[in-house]
C-alpha cells in the first residue's frame, strides 16, 4: 500500500540523515549487491524482455542496464539518482534484500517488544536521554566522508571557524561533513565531547520492585530492652521481684530514658508509698492523669526530679501541693504549660519549700517570684533558668529572700543590670556556694571587684558564660586580688603625700580576713573579650582544687597560658573547645599532669590532631576532626 499521500516523518537519527544526504538508499544498495553478485558471462547489454518479468528482474540488472528498463505505468529506469518520492513506491526487493530483513526482523521485533513492556511495567531503566537524537558513534571515530580520525597529537583545521587546534580522543568530525570541529565548536553545535555515553542501568526485576523495605528490624535485640519488654508486659506482678532497691530503680530509670521506655504502664514499677525521693529521667511519654497517678501513689515524697516533662499541666501543679505535703524539693525541666497562677498558689500551699529549680517556663513572671519570696522563707536552693520574662525587676524579690546556698539564673530573657547584681550579691555573698549568671549583660568587672571578692567567703562553683561585659584586664585584676582584703588592694595607686588628709580606717577593715577558697568548678566560655590573662589569673588562684573547667570560645588564649592547665592537678573535666593555639604539644603536657582527667572536649581545635599525647589509660575525647586519630 503507497505512502505516498502521508506526510507525517518521524524523528530521525544523525546516521539516518547522513545517507540520506549522501544519496544512499535501500535501493542503491541492493543494486551495487546484486551488481557484485552478476556473473561475468553475462551480457551488459541485456534487456528486461517484457512487462511480465520486469519486476522480477529490475534488481538484477546493474546500474548501467538501468536506464534501458521499461515500465509501463511509471519510468523507473530513469537515471535520476534519489529522490524522495520513490521511498514509498511498492517495488519488488531483491533476494539478498529480502534475506537481510528477514535475518534482522525478529530479533528487533523482540527487542521492541521487551522494552515496550518493560516501559509499561515500569521496570526499564535505560538511557536518559532521547536516543533519536544521541550522537552517532561515527563522528567520534571516522569523518564526515568515511576517512579514519586523525592521530590524538596532530594538528587539524576547524571545518566551522578555520582554526587550527590539537587533535584529541574528544575531537568529533563535523556535521556536514567533511573536516573536524574544535572543543569551542563542538560545544557550540550543541554536543558536550567530554561527556561520557549513558551507560545502560541494570534492569530491576519485579520481585524486588515489589520488596520495599521501609523499615529495619533488629533481629536480636539488647539486653535492656529485652528486660524492659518483659517489665512491661508483666508490670501487674513487678511485685515478685522483691526488693530491687534505690540503687538498681536508678539505673533502671537510666535505662528507659535513653529510647523513652518510660510509659503510664511500666512507671508503676517506681511507685511506693516508703518513697522519699524520685527522679524520672525523661517523663516525655507521661501524660498528665500518669503525673496525678504518680503524686497519689508516692504520699510520701520530699524530693521529686521530672526531666522534659512538657505534658505537666497547672492541675497536676496542684495536686503535687495536696497529695505530697512533704514535700522540700522540687526540680522540672521543661513545664512550658503551668501558668502563673498555679504557681503563685503552690507556692502558697508548699511554705516549707528549700529547693526550687525550673528550666524553660515562659509563664513565671515578676508575680511569680514575689509569693516565691513571701510564702517561702526556708528556700536555701534556687535556679530560675532560661525565664523568659526575668528582668530587673526581680532583683528585690531575690533580696528579700533568706540567704541562698545556691543561685542560678542563668540565661534570662532580658537580664538584671549591675546595680540589682551588687544588691544580690551583698544579701547573699555571705554564704553562696553556687553562682551561675550566664549572659546577664548586667554582670560587669565592677560587680566581681566590689561584690564577689568583697562578700564572697565559700564560693567553689561559679559559671559566667557570655557576660559580654566582661573585659580581659577586669577578670585577671579579680582573681589576682581575690585573696587579699579589700583594705589592701595591689591594683590601687595610693597617695603617699604626707600632706594628705588621713584614711579613715572601719573597725570592719580590722576584723580578720577570711580569703575565698580556690574554686572547684569554673566556666568563662563564649566570652570572647578574654584572653590569655583572665585564663593564667584563674588558673593562679584555682589551680590547686580545680576538677571541672570550661573554656569554650577563648579563641585568642595564647598557647603558653593554655600550657598552665597542667597546674591543675585535680582536673577532670575541660572543654577546650574553638581554642585556636591550642595543640597536640599542649595536650600532651596537660593530659600527663593532670592524670585524673578523664573527659576532654576540643572541637574547633584545628591543630589538635590527637597524635603523640602517649594515653595509657581511658580518656573520652571529643572534637577531633577526622584527619587527626586519637
């Protein structure tokens, strides 16, 4: 059946176009085939004998016989070359064309019939790109008029823009031919030379399209949640496990925070009416009818410990306040949800309160700490962390307190300034142990030289990160200083004119010194205004009793006054982090001082590799990039 009505061409491909504008065919080739193929006896000047056999031998007769073929109905013998209409023309094929399709016919009909079916199943992943329009493998290997490429080395003219460049295994023939194209032309035409062919992915089989794993199950599982499994499951009859005790509850309540095992369920297991102290690890999972549940069933508490215990309502507040009277300590982390009138009223239900530690409560205002400071008149502990709402303001509820063991305020949302810190500090110098200001902006040189060295006796913790208004001279004039009296200070310039009016002398300059003991616990990380002399000051004065130490962010601290760690001799824990003198040279000589450290953080630290510190012994080194090894 003709095509010849039908003007619709599909896509071709670079090879497709080429012979076609060479003037090969089909049909040309069969003629040269059956030309080569002629026996030579034959004459040349042989004619078709009638209309009836001339279809039959229009293949066999050469090219030069050709034209003296007759057709009745269209002059096919004539010697015009190609031409694109004679593609559609029904037209007897020859033996060897007929052979030649029939060879190849069912092999591609196969192959297009998988790989449609593949295409419909989903499962064919071959080539990304279109492969009508792929770049034909002969313009990387032959030219445009079938000659071989050049040797990689010699020089060729550009066929596009006439200049002369190296040939490489990249160069491509051009298209038209003849000739080569440079990189910058081949790039130009479209076609990357330097990118590889896509190679053809593996074919995924149905079976293990269909596998999808989604998840991976342990297939033997730890001991630990092995034991908590079966606590769980028979949490009814925990009482025949007798008398774990306080030790064994802990460490099992250790163990179920570490994947959040701790559950309404099993959290009866730490439940008794004899209970005076609780702690629960991670109380994510604890609703706030399980809260209840735990105030009913432990009467008896005086002191209660809930990390991350979000789902703590301001009704479970009140029910702490009722169901555990006895109740003197109290430590959460995380109660976003108590609003401030819950407080205020368990402050007023709880007036035997002594220790009273939150972290992260939006709601606790300047109300809040007011009946904190009127209802509880025994508090000895007091950390308000990271309240959002703490200003200045606080600062006269704070001083009306009793004298506090502990305080932390660590992280405000605003800040006390320096004159509510002197207040502060001259209530509760006297007997402070624990000092935590943390970014209050307020805290200044001035507060450390006439607050804490002049009140502070029993001092052994205190922590000052990023209190900005620190200065590098102002911390080492502080603990240089620290113990002597303040009636003799070394940093002052008196005036030795004998003609001077005389210095009044208090009868409280007279009564005997009692110097602030060196410091057991010390943070100054993320102040970046200190420097090599607030460290060798601290470490003077300190040296001697230091076991944890903070110095994350000193990132101008020389590596000689880092050198003086090795003083420490009690040291165990030091973050040394983002430190930048710090090096393997330095950690060696402090690691073989200070021989019971056993915990060391240096990230940032670019030249503490790890290497040549001679560990014997079990140290937990953190920060070490992964060029150095430890």
């Amino acid at each position: 059946m003709s095509r010849r009505g039908n003007n619709v061409r599909g896509p071709t491909s670079a090879l497709t176009e080429f012979l076609r504008e060479s003037g090969i065919n089909p049909a040309t080739i069969a003629r040269r085939v059956a030309t080569r193929n002629q026996p030579e006896n034959q004459p040349q000047d042989q004619t078709v004998a009638g209309p009836s056999n001339s279809r039959d031998n229009v293949e066999d007769v050469p090219e030069e016989s050709a034209p003296q073929a007759t057709n009745g109905r269209r002059g096919r013998g004539r010697n015009t070359g190609y031409a694109s209409d004679e593609l559609d023309e029904p037209a007897v094929e020859s033996p060897v064309k007929k052979w030649k399709s029939t060879k190849g016919r069912a092999p591609a009909a196969a192959k297009a019939k998988a790989k449609k079916k593949a295409k419909d199943d989903g499962e064919y992943e071959g080539s990304s790109e279109d492969e009508y329009r792929a770049m034909s493998k002969n313009l990387w290997s032959v030219g445009g008029n079938g000659s071989p490429k050049p040797p990689a080395g010699s020089f060729e003219t550009c066929a596009r823009c006439q200049k002369q460049f190296t040939v490489t295994k990249y160069t491509m023939a051009a298209n038209p031919p003849p000739g080569y194209l440079c990189h910058h032309c081949a790039k130009a035409s479209g076609t990357d030379p330097f990118k590889k062919p896509a190679v053809p992915r593996k074919r995924i089989n149905a079976t293990e399209k269909r596998d999808v794993v989604s998840y991976q199950e342990r297939r033997f599982p730890s001991l630990a949640a092995m034991c908590i499994e079966l606590i769980t499951r028979y949490i009814d009859d925990v009482e025949a496990l007798g008398d774990i005790g306080a030790v064994n509850m802990d460490e099992i309540a250790k163990a179920l925070s570490k994947n959040r095992g701790l559950t309404p369920q099993n959290a009866h297991l730490f439940y008794d009416v004899l209970n005076k102290k609780l702690r629960f690890y991670d109380a994510t999972n604890l609703t706030p009818d399980a809260m209840m549940t735990l105030a009913s069933l432990n009467p008896n508490l005086t002191h209660l410990h809930l990390d991350y215990c979000g789902r703590l309502t301001s009704p479970v507040l009140l029910a702490f306040s009722t169901s555990m009277p006895q109740l003197i300590s109290l430590t959460l982390l995380g109660p976003f949800l108590v609003r401030a009138e819950a407080w205020t009223e368990f402050f007023k239900a709880m007036p035997g309160l002594r220790v009273f530690k939150i972290t992260q409560s939006p709601r606790f205002n300047l109300e809040c700490m007011q009946t904190l400071a009127d209802s509880c008149k025994n508090i000895a502990e007091l950390s308000l962390r990271e309240i959002g709402l703490m200003d200045n303001e606080f600062a006269d509820p704070l001083c009306s307190l009793p004298p506090l063991r502990v305080l932390d305020l660590a992280f405000p949302g605003i800040g006390i300034d320096e004159d509510g810190w002197m207040k502060i500090i001259e209530k509760h110098g006297s007997i402070l142990e624990t000092l935590d200001a943390s970014k209050h902006e307020g805290f200044t040189d001035h507060v450390l030289q006439e607050s804490v060295r002049g009140y502070a006796r029993v001092l052994f913790e205190l922590k000052l990160d990023e209190c900005l208004s620190l200065t590098d001279e102002g911390v080492a004039q502080f603990f240089g200083n620290w113990a002597y009296p303040m009636s003799t200070l070394k940093d002052e310039d008196h005036n030795m004119d004998v003609d001077s009016d005389p210095v009044e002398v208090s009868l409280t300059s007279l009564e005997p010194f009692m110097p602030n003991p060196p410091l057991r616990v010390l943070s100054l990380a993320r102040n970046q205004a200190l420097s090599s002399a607030a460290l060798t000051a601290a470490i003077v004065h300190s040296a001697q009793s230091l076991t944890w130490l903070s110095l994350n962010g000193l990132r101008s601290a020389s590596s000689e006054a880092l050198a003086q760690l090795k003083r420490a001799k009690e040291l165990r824990y030091l973050d040394a982090g983002w430190c930048r003198e710090l090096d393997d040279f330095v950690m060696k000589d402090i690691i073989t001082a200070c021989t019971k450290l056993n915990e060391i953080k240096v990230w940032g630290c670019s030249r503490v590799r790890g290497v040549g510190w001679g560990v014997k012994r079990a140290i937990k080194v953190h920060g070490i990039e992964p060029s150095g090894s430890m």
